[in-house]
C-alpha cells in the first residue's frame, strides 16, 4: 500500500484524482432538485468551496490522530448542516487505538457538550456516535478548570468519555444564549502516553488525505442536498426529524431537531407558532438550499430562548419574511426566496409540534 501510495504522488494520480472528485462532486449543485436561478447555484459552488478548505484542514493538516489538534469544522465562513449560528464548534481527529486527555477552563458558555464519533460523511462506513459528556456531568474544580480522559476502556477517571475501537472523531459544541456576555470553554487536547512530535508527512498520508477530503465533499454536499429535497416535499412546514437520522449524521443526542423548507414571495411571511416546553436551550435559524446557516454577521436568522420575544401565555410567534414587519421576532431571509429551517429543543421534557402558515406580509 505504502509503495503503490508513493508511486502515485509521484505520478501525480493522487493530485488528478482529488482534482477529478472535486469536479464530479459539483454535480450536485446541477442535479434537477437543485435551485435553477443564479443566486442559488453561485451559493451552491461556493458551498463546495468552502467543504473543500476544511476538508483539506480536516483530513490533511489537522488529521493525525498521534498529534491531535482542535480546529474549527463549521464557523461564520464554513457551514455544513444547519450549523448552529449560537454554536462554537471544535473537533479534533482521534483514534480508538490511543488514549487522550482533555484539559481547560469551563468558562461561561451556556451549554458545552463533548461527542466520539464514528466514520465521515462520505466514508461509507458506519456512522454514529460512540460516547458523550456535558459539563453537567463534569467534575469541575473551583477556579474552573477540568480533564477528561478519553479511551476505550472502562471508565478509568471522574470526568469520561467513552470512544470505541473504530471512533474517529472528537467533536466540541459550545452554545451561546448571550455571545456578548459568555466566555467559551479553554481547551486543549493530548496523546497519552507520547511526548514524540508527529512525523513528517509521507506519501501515504496524502494519498490518503487528499482522497477523503473529495470524499467528503462529495458526501457531505450529497447527503445534506437530499436531506433538503425531501424537507421541500413539504413546504413551509416543520415536522420533527427522525433522531436515528440526526445521531447518525453527528447530532447531539440531547438536542431534538426539526427541519422543513420555506419558500416565499415577496410579499409573504411565514408565522411559526409553538409554545416552549420547559429546556435548556431552544433556537430557530434560517438557512439557504445547501443547508448552510444563513449570514448571521450581517442579518438576524435566527432567535433563541434568551432572545425571544414572548406571547403573554409563553408561547412565541416567529416571522420568516423578506422585509421587518415591525415584529420583535422577525427573521431576515438575507436576499434568499428559499431555503431550510431549523428549531432545536436541548434536553426537552416535551417535544411540541410547531405550527406553521403563510400570510400576507401586511397582515403579520
């Protein structure tokens, strides 16, 4: 393996490839349930850019398990699956095979949750998740600060996080419900039982690298392009998701998610009606085609539970719609006709089905 590797970076067949998995993967933007305007497909190609930079930083520069680093999967400028725009996300490549330590300072932030995952969209493997801890179930010091072991084996520290032998993946979520007055959590992540520096990159290596990250690409941009397609099989509705479906594709098992797809003219708005049940976290956000997170640096997409304007009986009433009808729970579309929606419930006692319907933008 390791010679046929090093005939093909040789050869240049591992760069032709990855450059021909690109292309390929670009289909999805043209397929027939894929937007046909302009606008649309442009965000489409963009999309595929960005899979493509944190597939390189994923699967190459940031994805040797011996020598594990954070990096950002999914920010203001990389989107994949309904991010969450309260989200700071980290993840780290790991392995079954070592043992890790993490290690940091429990800030402020709302909700911090830790995952172990299987497989990566486009792997073709198993997909799931392996293990799970929240800084509820952390034991935290005085000043803050934490470890967590993380390893295969029985649990052999106060603060545990389980992974399984083929566990691939380390994924932090970080939930604001206030960005302008909580601090994130501090961490860092090691091998245990290896002080030695990573090794130089071999030929191996890249052959491998550059050929996941088109497979992701084309994974991601393909699975989350079917998923949307089915939400408009009914539009402007919320149904729940399938949580199965959800810890399959690397959600958070405490977070029950619905997804649908809205599509408005001009002078519409779609009202959302639900009343919260009692949780620890809700938000709603708004998000193009290709499910990424509408630009949230320059509109308001989406609201959350700290946010909210309420209805006196609790219940609150969301507004999709392309201009402020004077409403304190009005989403901006950012210039979009369509696109996907999301609301999530963290650690709900109930799950409320919301209520969906289109008015005219004058009656809101």
């Amino acid at each position: 393996m390791t010679a046929e590797a090093t005939k093909r970076v040789m050869g240049g067949q591992s760069w032709s490839d990855f450059c021909r998995a690109l292309e390929r993967a670009g289909e999805v933007v043209l397929r027939d349930g894929s937007p046909r305007d302009a606008f649309d497909r442009a965000e489409g190609f963009r999309y595929l850019s960005r899979l493509t930079r944190v597939a390189l930083e994923s699967f190459i520069e940031c994805a040797d398990p011996a020598a594990p680093v954070f990096r950002r999967p999914a920010h203001e400028t990389v989107k994949i699956g309904a991010d969450n725009p309260d989200n700071y996300y980290q993840s780290a490549s790991v392995s079954g095979e070592f043992e890790y330590r993490i290690w940091g300072t429990r800030g402020t932030v709302h909700y911090l949750s830790l995952g172990t995952y299987v497989g990566s969209y486009g792997s073709g493997g198993r997909m799931g998740q392996s293990g799970q801890i929240e800084a509820a179930d952390l034991q935290i010091e005085p000043d803050g600060s934490f470890e967590i072991i993380l390893s295969c084996q029985e649990k052999r520290a106060a603060n545990w996080l389980r992974m399984e032998p083929d566990t691939s993946l380390l994924i932090v979520r970080q939930t604001f419900q206030d960005r302008e007055s909580e601090r994130i959590a501090d961490l860092r992540i090691e091998r245990l039982g290896s002080d030695t520096p990573p090794q130089p990159l071999s030929a191996a290596f890249l052959d491998h690298g550059l050929a996941s990250a088109a497979a992701y690409v084309a994974g991601t941009s393909a699975l989350f392009c079917d998923w949307s397609e089915g939400f408009a099989k009914r539009k402007n509705e919320l149904p729940p998701l399938d949580p199965a479906i959800a810890t399959a594709a690397h959600g958070d098992p405490n977070i029950c998610y619905f997804h649908g797809y809205w599509e408005l003219d001009p002078e519409q708005a779609l009202l959302i009606e639900v009343t919260p049940p009692r949780c620890d976290y809700w938000n709603f956000q708004l998000n193009n085609h290709w499910m990424e997170s509408l630009d949230y640096r320059y509109h308001r997409i989406d609201v959350n539970h700290h946010g909210a304007v309420y209805e006196d009986d609790g219940s609150v009433r969301l507004v999709v719609a392309h201009s402020d009808p004077g409403h304190g729970n009005w989403l901006d579309t950012a210039g979009h006709a369509r696109g996907t929606m999301c609301l999530r419930w963290i650690r709900a006692d109930a799950h409320p089905q919301p209520q969906t319907r289109v008015v005219r933008l004058q009656e809101v």
